[in-house]
C-alpha cells in the first residue's frame, strides 16, 4: 500500500512539473535572436544625373516614375537624336511626360 501511495505522489508530481515546463514563457536563446536592422533615410544626392551620360540602370534606379522600358527608351533616344540639349527635351522620349519629368528636374542635369 506504501508504495502506490509513493508512486501517486511521484506521478502527480511529474505531472505538475510537465505542466509547468510547457506553459511557462517561451524565452528565445541568445543565439537565435536575429539582429534587427533599421532602414535609415538615405542621404541625399549631392552630384545630379546626366542623361547624356547616364546609362538605363542608372536612370530607372534614380529616376522616381521610370522603369526599365522608359529608361531604354531614353537611352534609345538619345542614341538616335544625339545629346540632349535641355532638360526639358526629356519630354520628347515616348513615355515620358509632364508629371514624371517635373518629379525629377532637381534630379537631372544636361552636359
């Protein structure tokens, strides 16, 4: 009878120590803690874009509103009618218009 008694306590005992193993809080290790990285604002661009030098990568990553076609199609452009002459003639290239050239003048520069 002894030992029944002895081998309920240790059972519930068992018990309560699993139970209270499984809803305690779940603490992550040191070691699997990513590190978090925070995304800054970038600085802003002191040298401007050349569109008579600046190649299609170059135009669709810096220019707002521009993306692979269009920057190709200035390129193209200028590579049919030479240089630009102005800023303003951006608005010639098939694509580009009023809004997206006004969101990018302080961007653009011609040599």
């Amino acid at each position: 009878m002894r030992t029944g008694y002895f081998y309920s306590l240790i059972f519930a005992f068992l018990t309560s120590a699993s139970i209270a193993a499984i809803a305690g809080p779940v603490v992550p290790s040191e070691s699997s803690r990513a590190p978090v990285v925070m995304d800054v604002a970038k600085p802003a661009q002191s040298a401007k874009i050349d569109l008579n030098g600046a190649d299609a990568a170059t135009l669709q990553k810096e220019l707002a509103g521009v993306g692979e076609a269009k920057a190709q199609a200035i390129v193209a452009y200028r590579d049919t009618n030479g240089p630009f002459s102005s800023v303003d003639e951006l608005l010639e290239v098939k694509g580009i218009g009023k809004a997206i050239l006004d969101r990018n003048r302080d961007k653009l520069e011609v040599n």
